[in-house]
C-alpha cells in the first residue's frame, strides 16, 4: 500500500497507524464492514509512506475497500480481489 505524503496534514496528533480491510455493499456508501480483528497491518509510522501487506484469503470481490486509520480515517476505492 501507499499513501503519497505530500498532502499530509500540517498537524499530526497520532503517527502510527492501522490499516484495515472492508467492504461496501450496493447503495450502502456507510457501513465499511471492516475486519477490526484481522488487520492488514497495524503499529507503522504513517510518514512511511507505503507499507508491505499480504492480500488475505476471502471470497472474490469487486467491493472491497482499505481504510488507513492514524490521525485521520481514510478509505480507498473500491477494489477488487480475484
């Protein structure tokens, strides 16, 4: 994963951060239903800037979404994995 830093904000409370899987269903743009047990990664410095995951084992998808968590909540297109 990465996160281009060049927009970050000028004043971060929080650098460590969590990166989580989700998924959106059809005419549901609220609820992520994010997997807060399994995290993609979790404890990185957010000025990394990218960060290294394994893709999990779930059902083929083309609504999945990640969402970085630190000093902001934010959350990707959607995505798809085969």
């Amino acid at each position: 994963m990465r996160r281009d830093m060049s927009t970050r904000p000028r004043q971060v409370t929080n650098y460590e951060g969590r990166l989580v899987l989700g998924y959106l269903e059809d005419g549901d743009e609220v609820n992520e239903h994010l997997d807060f047990d399994h995290p993609l990664a979790e404890g990185f410095n957010l000025t990394q800037g990218q960060i290294h995951v394994h893709v999990p084992y779930v059902d083929s998808a083309n609504d999945y979404i990640v969402v970085l968590f630190g000093d902001s909540g934010n959350r990707s297109p959607r995505f798809t994995i085969v």
